[in-house]
C-alpha cells in the first residue's frame, strides 16, 4: 500500500523524494527532519529541503518546540485543493496562449518563409557543412565538377563524408561532370550519372537534402553558402531532377 501510495502521488506531480516524506508523515502525522532523513535515507539537510516543499505547497505545517522544528501532516484534502488551484492556474495559461496564438502562428509563417543563409570557407567549413548533411535523413541530390574535386586538397576528408553518408543507409544520386568516369566509386545507394565536360561545364557544386541547398566552390579555396528554406529547396530540386533525367539521356545517347 505504502509503496503504491508513493507511486500515485508521483503520478500526480509530486517528485519522489516529496511522495515517500509526504506518506511518512501522514503515517505519522507529525516528523522532523531528522526522522524523514533516517526514514528516508536522506541527509538531513536534504530532508529538510523536501519538507519545506510540502510547507510551501500547503501539504504541511511547522510547529516549533524551542530550538526544533516539526512538521506536522495537514489535511489530505490540502492535496486536492493545491490540484485545483494547478488546473485553475493551467487554464488561465491555456486561455492566454489561445489568445496569443494566431499572433504566433503569424509569425511562424512569416519566419518559416523567410530563407536562413550561411557563408562558410576553407576546410573547417567545408566539414560543418558536410556534419550538417549527415545529420539529415533525406535523400541527397546533387551536381558537381568532379575532375575538380578530385583535385582538391580536401578530397580525403569528402571522402570520409561519403563514407558516412552511405553508412547511415543513406540515398544519394549524383550528375558528376568529368572528362573520363574512370575510377568514380559506386555504391548500392550511390546512384550516378556522368556528364562529359566537354557537353556541360560547372565550376562547383550543388547539392539538395530535405530544406537545405549547398553550393560550393572548390577552388581556389572551399567557400560555401547553404541555405536553409523549404521553397528555395523545392525549386532547386526540381531543377536537379530534371537535370538528373537529361544527364540519363545523355548516357544513352554515349552510349
């Protein structure tokens, strides 16, 4: 009983240590602080924490004798009248956020339409922009001059980010541009499509996941700008789709 007790009371908000004082003390009616510490396996100091707790919330009250203190067990009722002024006080609060909320759904809207921009440059750049990327779960799309990036002094740390990428069973489609596919690394779920150089040039990248769009510049240091909006990424992905269904039609007719 007394443990189930414990249990209802931590339910109802009170935390844990509160229940297991707040029954002793109805088992009892009257302890101090010492009494609810040995009870309780609590340092005296603690223990009195939690029955000024129960004080505050009107659970209980102190008599003094002398230089002692006893807290002494108010009516259980006091329980149910604190519960109400909670729910009196909880439905204020939900009437003040229902007026506050078309206000706030407003400038949600306003905010969430609003493009969030970030320039980065050079290695430590480069590989927030990437950390960035491997946190999200969508798919990957993405164009990119590939004989530069193959250039690039930063090549080993892209390809640890691939590395992550695909470990995290993630999907991810690429157009590279390049003079030759020779040596281009394929994956189950890295799905890619040549386009020669000599048809297509691009000087950089650009890559789309989920509200976020990445355009890089490899040379003559990394330098990226990622934007962070839903519609820009809409758009963007779109224009890589139909780059991406182009760029098969262009290896068939290589082929």
């Amino acid at each position: 009983m007394i443990a189930q007790l414990v249990d209802e009371l931590t339910e109802l908000g009170f935390s844990a240590r509160s229940a297991e004082a707040y029954v002793l003390l109805a088992q009892r009616g009257e302890v101090s602080a010492q009494d609810v510490g040995k009870t309780c396996s609590l340092p005296r100091s603690t223990a009195h924490d939690v029955m000024m707790t129960l004080v505050d919330h009107g659970f209980a009250r102190i008599r003094t004798l002398g230089k002692h203190r006893r807290f002494v067990m108010q009516s259980p009722s006091a329980v149910q009248s604190a519960l109400d002024e909670r729910r009196k006080e909880a439905e204020m609060r939900l009437a003040k956020f229902e007026h506050m909320l078309p206000s706030l759904r407003a400038l949600h809207h306003v905010g969430g339409s609003s493009p969030v921009v970030r320039y980065v440059e050079g290695a430590e750049g480069l590989r927030s922009v990437q950390e960035e990327f491997e946190a999200l779960t969508g798919e990957i799309l993405q164009l990119f001059d590939y004989d530069a990036f193959s250039r690039c002094e930063e090549r080993r740390a892209t390809d640890r980010h691939r590395d992550a990428i695909t470990g995290r069973q993630r999907m991810v489609r690429s157009m590279v541009v390049t003079r030759s596919d020779a040596g281009i690394r394929t994956e189950d779920r890295y799905m890619i499509r040549a386009i020669p150089s000599s048809l297509f040039q691009i000087s950089g990248e650009i890559s789309v996941c989920e509200d976020r769009v990445l355009l890089l510049s490899y040379t003559p240091d990394f330098s990226a700008v990622v934007i962070r909006s839903s519609v820009i990424a809409d758009v963007c992905r779109a224009t890589l789709e139909l780059a991406w269904r182009t760029a098969g039609e262009i290896e068939k007719w290589m082929k």
